[in-house]
C-alpha cells in the first residue's frame, strides 16, 4: 500500500491507501482549492462516479470547467510547455598575437596585405547550396580614392562545387570604399572552369574571372552580399548586393556580375572571409589605418522562402603583420552558434593625421 496525501486547505490535511501494484504516483501541479478530498465510497456509488464524475457542486466536467483546469494551473502548464528561448551570450577579446605589439617595420613593400580571417560553415545538402547571403556591415576603413593609394578590402570566399559535389574551384565577393558615398563590389573566381564575358579574365593575377560594380556605399550601413546559381543555368553564378540597414524596407538588389562555369555547379557550405590592406604596397605596421566592422552568419534561401542560417567564428589576425596589429573582437553567439563578430584594427604606431595635428 502507498500513501498520498491530499492538501486541501491549509489547515487540514487526509491521507488515504491506494494499492501500489495499481498506483501511478504523480506530482500535482495544484491542489484541489478548497474541495472536499477524495472518499472511499460504496460500490454503487462508486461505479456510477466512474461512469459520471463530478466535481465540488456536483455537476458532470462536461458542464464546467475541471477543478484541475482552473486558470493558474493552465497558466503553469502553457509556461512549461513553450520552448525555452535559446541563449545569447557576448564575448570580447583583446585581438594581439603577442604581448605588447610594437610598432614594426619590414625589409620589403608589399601588397596585399591580409590582416584578419573569419570562418564560416552552413548546413548544405549534397552536391550543395543554390545560393548563399553574406551580411555585413563597415563602420570605418581606409578608402582607396586613386590608382596610387591604399584601401582596406572586405570579403567572403566560396566553394564551387560540381554537381556530384566534388570540388571545381574557388571565389569571392567583397566590398572595397572607394571615393566618399562609393564601393567596388568584386565578384571572382579562380581556376580554369570559369568565364566572365562582362568581367576580366584573371584572378589576382592567378587564372581565372574577375567582376567589379561601383555602387552608393555609406559607412555603418548594413549590406547583404549574396551569391546565387540562376534557377534557369545551373552553369551561370550571379552576384548581388543589397542595402538592408532598415529591414522593413530594404533597397532594391543591384546587380554585381555574372560568371559562367563550363559545368553544372553548386555553392560549398564552408570558407573563409578576410580583411586585407590592399593597393598602395607598405612595409610598417604604423601605414595599417584603424578599420572597424562587423561580419554576420551567412543564410541561405531554399525553393519555398525557408531560411537556413550558419555560423561564424573568428580565425584572428593573419599576415606578415599580424605581430604588429592591435584591436578588439566581440563575437555574439546565439543557441552556441556564432552569430555575429565585431572587429577592430589598427597597425602598431599607426595614428590618424587629426590625431597627430591635435598632438
């Protein structure tokens, strides 16, 4: 026998014994407010309240609510029934590959100069994906206004896939600032499958096609990077750019560049991203000007308007000066997944010419 016991004010308190061997014990979320407990009746009486319950006044639960239904147990039940919202947690980091960077200078003048990696991964499919949207925002770098100066240069590498998903080549699309209110956006690819009949026939000097768009740019604005495999050619990789600061009402997607695979393709679910000093070739750590912007998990868009989104994750400072740059990262995670990472940076003994005019 076990015995349960029924609270049913705070006064009073009745235990009965149940069988074990026909006892399913559970916790109660409520007890009954303020009703008389549970009796041992006769059999008749017992037979007919098992063909007829009833509850306080004695009418049947078809006709009133439940006394186990009553509001505040419905409330506790519907809580406890929603999904629990998935954390979100923020980490900053100091970005310095060594203590103390000093300012450095090197024998020889080169460009480009990468500074920093991302890596980012999306679920894909076998032979992969149709398209893929690279988010990103820039709230401050060094624009290359002429053929002589330098500039810093934003973007995401892409797998080309064939279509037995075996690997066929690489690309990328980014965003260069050019001259105030303008960006180049680049669209390459490399290897030897590839033609851009509106683009150039090279890869950073490398086989392969190259595409560039000057488009209206502002600083700390939002941008959608997006390739995509036309629906009609699965030979043919489209590049676009779209200003989606104010989500409700997103500019009007432009046009970046066309390259033609000698293949069926499809997109991989797994790169790279860089920020480089591009141009002007430098040999100083202090030539690196401070740049700030914030790269997000890329998504991608199925047949039906599903979205599935990735992760991001930073792969810190990189290049021949990456001894000698200083900055900061914040990487926000959601459900663990890297959602969005916030960089700073800036060579070691690089100032701004305000700064030294204010000095």
């Amino acid at each position: 026998m076990t015995s349960i016991t029924w609270i049913t004010s705070e006064e009073s308190i009745v235990a009965m014994q149940i069988p074990t061997s026909n006892a399913s014990l559970q916790t109660l979320a409520e007890p009954f407010p303020n009703t008389a407990p549970p009796t041992a009746a006769s059999a008749p009486e017992a037979q007919q309240s098992a063909q007829h319950p009833t509850v306080a006044d004695g009418s049947p639960p078809a006709q009133r609510t439940s006394a186990w239904d009553n509001p505040l147990t419905r409330a506790k039940r519907e809580a406890s029934e929603k999904p629990a919202t998935p954390a979100v947690t923020a980490k900053s980091t100091r970005l310095e590959q060594v203590s103390n960077p000093a300012p450095e200078t090197k024998a020889a003048a080169t460009s480009p100069n990468v500074l920093y990696r991302v890596g980012y991964s999306i679920d894909a499919p076998s032979p992969g994906l149709n398209n893929i949207t690279f988010p990103i925002s820039i709230s401050e770098g060094q624009q290359r206004k002429g053929s002589k100066d330098a500039g810093i240069y934003y973007a995401m590498m892409f797998g080309v896939n064939t279509d037995k998903g075996g690997y066929l080549g690489r690309g990328y699309t980014g965003i260069q600032p050019r001259e105030d209110g303008k960006a180049l956006i680049t669209f390459s690819a490399y290897g030897p499958h590839f033609k851009a009949p509106q683009g150039r026939s090279e890869f950073d000097g490398e086989t392969g096609v190259s595409n560039s768009k000057l488009v209206d740019f502002k600083f700390g604005n939002q941008y959608n990077l997006t390739v995509e495999r036309d629906p009609a050619n699965a030979r043919l990789l489209k590049a676009y750019i779209q200003d989606v600061t104010d989500p409700d009402n997103p500019l009007p997607r432009q046009h970046a560049g066309d390259i033609y695979a000698d293949r069926d393709v499809a997109l991989a679910g797994k790169d790279v991203g860089f920020v480089e000093h591009y141009g002007a070739k430098i040999n100083k750590s202090a030539q690196i000007a401070t740049t700030r912007g914030s790269f997000h998990a890329p998504f991608t868009t199925d047949e039906n308007g599903k979205v599935a989104s990735g992760k991001i994750e930073s792969q810190g400072l990189s290049g021949r000066f990456k001894n000698s740059l200083v900055g900061n990262e914040e990487i926000v995670k959601h459900a663990k997944k890297g959602d969005e990472l916030t960089f700073s940076i800036a060579g070691a003994g690089y100032e701004k010419q305000d700064e030294k005019a204010a000095g």
